[in-house]
C-alpha cells in the first residue's frame, strides 16, 4: 500500500476495530423481515445515514451490487441504488467516511469501471474503494445477456479485468491490449484516480476467491462460517496467511448484523420476533437455493442451518445482546484477527444512533477504537 493511499483513505488509520455500515442501498437492507420498522431505501435516509456514520467517524460505507430482488413477500432487495451513482453522491454529501462502490467484473466494461472509479475518487477527494465481485446470481446475469461462465473461470476473467483497470489508472499513454477476455485499441483514461493505487476489496471466499483475494486486493470480505471461535480463527488467519506469503498485507472485514437493547432478554426477544414470527422465511429459502447452487462460498451442510441468518441478517455475523455485551464480542472478534466490522440493522437510522451513543464510547474505553476527540 503506498504512503498516499494510506494518507487519503480512512480504511488505513490505526483504529484496531474499524466500522462501516452495508446495504442501505437496497430495500430492507440486510434484513428480509415483515416488520413495520424494516428499511424502506430512500435516498433522503440513505444522505441522512451516511452523514450521521461520517459525523461519528465511521471508515466505510459500502452497498451491495444488486440488480433483482428476491421472490417472496418482502421481495427483499427489489429496489436497489446503482453502486458508482450511489458513491458518488455519497462522496458529494460527506468528507471523511470511504465510500465504496460494488462492481460485478462482468457487467462493467474496463474501461468505463476505470473512468468511472476515477470520477468517485475525485468527488470523493481520495475516499474512493472498489469493491470487486465475480458476479454469482444467474437471474442478473440473463438481464445482460451476459455470459455466464463456470466458477473459477470467473476469476480468471476478473483477474485480467483488475490488470486492465490498473494499467488504465496508470498510463499515461495509449495503450492496445489483446488479452483473452478483453480487447481494445489505443486504450486511454483521464483523470487518473487521486489515489496511487485505489484499494480494492473483494469477497471470495471460496479457494480460487480467496487466492485472487489474497493476490490483488487490499480488504477481504469475509463470510465466516460460524462453526467455533476456533475454526472462524483459523479461517481468518489462512486469509491473513496467503496474502503475507504473498509479500502483502488485506484486512479481514466481516458482515455482522446488530440487535442492541438495554437487557439480553430483550435484544434476544427481538431477534427472536423479527425472526421467527415475521421473518421471510419463502425468501430466505430462495435466496439460499441461488447462494448455495452458484456462489460455491457455503458448503452444502450449513446452508439450511444459515436460513435464521440469512433472515436476522443476510448471513452476516451476529452482535446481540447490550451494549457491554457487544463491546465483549467485538474483543473476541478482534482477537480472532477481525479488523473490521461491517454493519446493518433492521432500522438503519435509529439504531445506527443509538449504535453511536451507546456502543461506540465504550468501544472507545475498550481501546478498539480511538477517541473522537483525540482524532
């Protein structure tokens, strides 16, 4: 990473536990529940959100890549903001928070993903991170036309995608390219990115995900597998392993998705109603029947059990309990390598508050993170 991107961007500030907020880009966010509170996605929320996490200095505000909803009651993630037009009016409304932008490879032309992330990096003054995805949902893909190929070879054609968008970023001359996914003559973009490299992040979590994670990108977004601390340890620490084996350092990001409440008892019945007794659960069989034929990131064996996940949180990892209580898992997290902690909630805005007045000072007292004023 160079001393400018580490200068520019908040993902690399010396906050041990770093903070972000997920999928407000999309209708019921994370959360395909029933609920009359469940995130409704408009755009005077999603400046509101953002400004409220910026003010708080959270690092990141990422949205998820998504074209379709989900069949089923909620019709979960129907209506969704498109990722680069969401960043760059995030960037405009905000000042120090990274904002991020989800790019499915095979959806974007190099060339217009190039012009575009630098576009984002200059409103957004240098806060700019590319969050790259090989694309798994076929529904989305048949929108296209796109071509729909077999996993790893997916990786492959990202992995030449990144390259081109790399070499566009850097060159400051025409260049022809003729490699077998892409080609194009006289080959040009201006500006270039204000940052020298753009971090990138990525989510593969299979084998052949976590090696292109492990070689090319800065953060991996992690879905652990919640079997034991134990195995979610290790599994953090293989990732951690192949990119340093590599000469190279990713933070490990994970998903998690919060119930806060002043007692156990009452952030467990919480759950436990928007859940149980007004979860989607039609949709939360959908959703796993597309995740777990196509995106090769769960084995066969969880996936039922990860139905209660997928509606508490889209399988993120679970904060619940009181504010102590969260500040005790998220130590746990940290020591187990987490660096950094992506967040949804049923209502975005009001527990993102109290998220902010309750959690985040004894975090600060934890020494997970610094103290506002001290920044």
């Amino acid at each position: 990473m160079s001393a400018d991107t580490t200068r520019r961007n908040p993902l690399f500030n010396d906050n041990r536990v770093k903070l972000g907020i997920m999928a407000f880009n999309c209708s019921h966010g994370s959360t395909p529940t029933l609920v009359d509170n469940a995130w409704p996605m408009t755009w005077p929320d999603n400046v509101a959100l953002a400004r409220m996490a910026d003010a708080a200095g959270f690092e990141a505000l990422l949205p998820v890549g998504r074209w379709k909803g989900y069949p089923g009651p909620t019709n979960f993630n129907n209506r969704t903001f498109e990722s680069f037009t969401w960043a760059a009016g995030i960037s405009a409304v905000t000042q120090q928070c990274a904002v991020l932008a989800t790019v499915h490879v095979p959806l974007f032309h190099p060339v217009t993903a190039a012009k575009q992330a630098a576009t984002v990096d200059h409103i957004s003054n240098g806060r700019f991170v590319m969050n790259v995805v090989v694309g798994w949902n076929r529904d989305e893909f048949e929108m296209f036309g796109a071509d729909w190929r077999e996993h790893d070879r997916r990786y492959e054609l990202a992995e030449e995608w990144l390259g081109l968008v790399r070499r566009l970023w850097a060159e400051e001359r025409e260049f022809d390219f003729d490699g077998t996914f892409f080609h194009g003559q006289r080959l040009w973009s201006q500006p270039k990115p204000l940052q020298r490299p753009v971090p990138i992040m990525n989510a593969g979590s299979s084998p052949t995900g976590q090696r292109f994670s492990a070689t090319h990108c800065d953060m991996n977004f992690v879905m652990l597998r919640q079997k034991n601390e134990a195995s979610d340890a290790a599994q953090i620490g293989h990732l951690k392993s192949m990119a340093a084996d590599l000469g190279r350092r990713s933070q490990c990001w994970i998903h998690v998705y919060v119930v806060c409440r002043p007692t156990e008892r009452e952030a467990r019945d919480y759950l436990h109603y928007y859940v149980r007794e007004r979860g989607d659960w039609e949709t939360a069989r959908n959703m796993l029947a597309v995740f777990g034929q196509q995106s090769a990131t769960l084995e066969p064996s969880v996936l039922e059990a990860f139905q209660f996940h997928f509606i508490a949180g889209h399988g993120g990892y679970p904060l619940v309990g009181t504010p102590t209580t969260i500040v005790e898992q998220i130590e746990r997290l940290s020591r187990m390598g987490v660096d950094g902690l992506l967040l949804s909630w049923v209502d975005y805005l009001g527990e993102c508050r109290q998220w902010i007045d309750d959690v985040l000072p004894l975090m600060e007292q934890a020494g997970q993170r610094r103290p506002r004023q001290a920044r």
